[in-house]
C-alpha cells in the first residue's frame, strides 16, 4: 500500500468505524457532535427576539461559526473520498 492509501485507510478508520480502542477516533466523534450541537443551538437561540436583542453583537460575531464548522465537517469527508 502507498503512503497516501494509509493516509486515507486510516482517516477513513478514523471518521466512519470509531472503534473503541481508537483514541483519535473518539476525540474526532466528540468534536464532530460538540460543532453538530453548537450549531443547532446557536440557531435555536438566535430566533429569540429576547435574546436576539440582548446578545446581538455576540451572534453578529458568532456567525462565521457555521461556516467554520461546516468546513471541519466537509473537509474530512473530502479527505476519505
């Protein structure tokens, strides 16, 4: 097998199987679902007038977050393919 078949062997390991031995897997598995849920919530809370106007310069600059966060979802599965 060549360097960048293991490469791709291992990131797929990695993103799809997440063994429970595996250690960089389950770190992957946790920050995955952690941007998974921080988006969803960010979403939810923005769409509260109350809190929209109490916190509107926080989710002004919290909104590269979703774009950030797809990025680090879009680029390991690139990575696999």
């Amino acid at each position: 097998m060549t360097r960048i078949q293991n490469i791709r062997k291992r990131a797929f390991n990695v993103l799809e199987i997440g063994e429970k031995g595996d250690r960089l897997s389950r770190i992957i598995d946790i920050l995955l679902i952690s941007l998974i849920s921080l988006n969803v919530l960010s979403v939810i809370l923005e769409t509260l007038p109350s809190l929209q106007n109490k916190y509107q310069l926080f989710f002004d600059r919290f909104e590269f977050f979703p774009s950030v966060s797809l990025a680090s979802n879009t680029l390991p599965v690139l990575g696999v393919l």
